[in-house]
C-alpha cells in the first residue's frame, strides 16, 4: 500500500441500521453509569471506579431508535486521554449517534479488567436500549491507540448473551455492531507497543500470553465490519498494526475500510486542522454505508 493510500474492501454483508445526520439536536450529557454497581467500595479490583457517562439526543418523533456508539480512549493501558473521550463523543453525536464514554480500568489493574468493563459496557447500552431510545442492533464502539486495541479484543473476543444468567445485563450481547479504530495497537508480538503489553499483562508475560491477546491471531469471520485508520509517521505504534489486522480481516472476510495518511504523530484525536482529520468525514461516509 502505497502512503496515504485508501484501500475500501468488500460491502457489508449484514446492513446495520443506523441514521441520517442529527447534528441539529441537543445533547444531554447525563450522570455517569456504573458499570459494575455491585462492585464493594474501595478494593483493590477497582471495578467500583469504572462508568458510563453517556451523552444522549433528544428523542425525535420521526426517528425514534437512533445508533449508539461506545467510546473508549487510549493511554496506553496507563491513563485514559481526555481528548480521546468527550471530544469524541460530541462528534459522534453530530452524526445522529448517541454517545457513551467508559471509563475502563488501566494500570496497576491488567487484563481481563479493561476487557471485562468494555463488553459490560456494550451490554448496558443493549440492556437499556428501550429506555434510551437506541437500536439495540445499531451498537458499535470506538477506540484509540489502546484503546484501539480495547476495540480489536472486544470485536474478536465475545459472546452474544448468556442466556441463563441471573443478571440481565449479562443476556445482553457484548458483540459490537461495528467498530472504529484509530491508530491502534494491535499485536502483542511483532513491533509491539512494550507499555501496554507492560500496563496489560505485566512486564514478565509469557509469549502465549501475548499470543493470546494479539488481535490479528482472534479475528473471525463474526468479527464486525472495522474502519480502521493510522498515519505513516506515527512513532509510537508502527503502521504494521492496523496492516496485519486489515490483512486478517481481509482472509476472514470480514469488510473493513483502512485508510493511512503520510504524515501525523501518535495521539490525534480528532485531527482538527490536520490533514488527517479527514478521517473523520471517512469514518462517518463509512457508517453511513452501513445502512445498505
């Protein structure tokens, strides 16, 4: 692929509803959810400190199940990026799409902790569809650099429901709709981003370890449709990544969109002013198109 380049691959095969442009509604940023409201306060599992801030559209009379997307910043498994949160949701919100942030957990917490608040996270949104006014089958999710990869476990690594279990948001699928990536981390074994494996898994992991949460080596053909974007000169996470996932998803049949721009550091967020920010009018062509 040649710098810059756009490679489009296959249509979606299972349109997924979603809406016409909204960016004229109103936004409601509601108190924050949380994703684990059972969790005891203050111990070391931390899962009392993760939640859902959602941020909602007014309801509309002539759409009245509107898409939903989930948003998950990057840090590195080390923090989570303000400007990979709210920003993002806001844009999402200009589409027509409600919004969700999560605060899932990072360091000294490591992996199944982030995975687990993600997937619980997916469940909410579907389990509380009705009273949000949301498609539940219009439910996607993204995420940046780590939180990028967060995304890629949570498209490979899922079930649709556990049918028998006593807590309802638990018969909730956590498969998202479709996913966004920017700039993501994604093999835990080639070219690797050493601190979120180290954030993740720890710094004495095992190679299966590794193995087992290098999202190339997950994708199958359920794995939703992906837009995936990343820049040449990123430093921090080489451009392989979002190559050996393109590649993946491509062999598993899966439709993506990949776009690499030439120029651009690590950690752009939206992109405002840069060349790259072209993404985001990509990405929201791209979710359009999954209307069929």
């Amino acid at each position: 692929m040649s710098q810059g380049s756009v490679r489009i691959v296959n249509p979606p095969r299972t349109p997924v509803p979603c809406l016409p442009d909204m960016s004229t509604s109103t936004t409601t940023t509601s108190s924050a959810i949380p994703v684990w409201p059972d969790a005891p306060q203050g111990t070391s599992g931390g899962a009392d400190t993760v939640h859902l801030t959602p941020f909602l559209l007014e309801r509309d009379g002539s759409h009245p199940l509107r898409g939903a997307v989930i948003v998950l910043p990057g840090g590195g498994y080390r923090m989570r990026a303000e400007h990979e949160g709210a920003p993002i949701a806001r844009w999402v919100n200009s589409l027509g799409y409600h919004a969700f942030v999560v605060s899932y957990r990072v360091a000294p917490h490591r992996h199944p902790a982030p995975m687990q608040d993600a997937q619980r996270a997916i469940r909410i949104v579907r389990h509380r569809a009705s009273e949000w006014g949301i498609d539940p089958d219009a439910v996607g999710i993204i995420g940046f650099s780590a939180g990028g990869h967060l995304v890629a476990t949570v498209s490979t690594q899922f079930d649709t429901g556990l049918t028998d279990a006593t807590d309802p948001v638990l018969r909730a699928s956590c498969r998202p709709d479709f996913a966004i990536l920017c700039y993501p981390v994604i093999s835990f074994i080639a070219e690797v981003h050493q601190g979120c494996i180290d954030n993740l898994l720890g710094p004495d992991t095992d190679e299966a370890s590794r193995r087992a949460m290098s999202a190339e080596a997950n994708v199958t053909a359920d794995t939703p449709p992906s837009f995936i974007w990343h820049t040449v000169e990123d430093q921090s996470v080489p451009v392989n990544h979002p190559l050996v996932y393109a590649r993946a998803l491509g062999a598993s049949g899966v439709p993506y969109a990949l776009h690499v721009f030439p120029n651009g550091r690590h950690g752009l967020g939206l992109a405002d002013g840069h060349p790259a920010g072209a993404w985001t009018t990509l990405a929201a062509t791209w979710m359009a198109g999954l209307r069929g």
